[in-house]
C-alpha cells in the first residue's frame, strides 16, 4: 500500500515496530489532500480487490 500510495504522489509512513507494522501513518492538512488521499486509496482497493 505504501509503495501504491508514493506512486500516486502521497507520502505516508510504515513504522516497523510489533504494535505498528500493519499500520500506515497518513497525515492530511487541508479537505484537498483528503480528497485525494480517499481517492486515491479508493483506486489502489479496487484494483486490489478485483
């Protein structure tokens, strides 16, 4: 996901410690990035799921 997410020009954190290693840290500042973090996530579990 970290790797599908830097491609779309969204940089998110993986921290590799026991109780985070299945988390991704995101951090939005405006309803813009939001946007288009949520579409952009959208598209990469599409794509995942099909």
């Amino acid at each position: 996901m970290q790797a599908q997410l830097r491609t779309q020009g969204i940089l998110v954190r993986h921290f590799m410690m026991p109780r985070t290693e299945h988390f991704l840290r995101v951090s939005i500042g405006t309803e813009e990035e939001m946007e288009r973090f949520v579409e952009a996530y959208e598209v990469i579990l599409k794509h995942s799921i099909s």
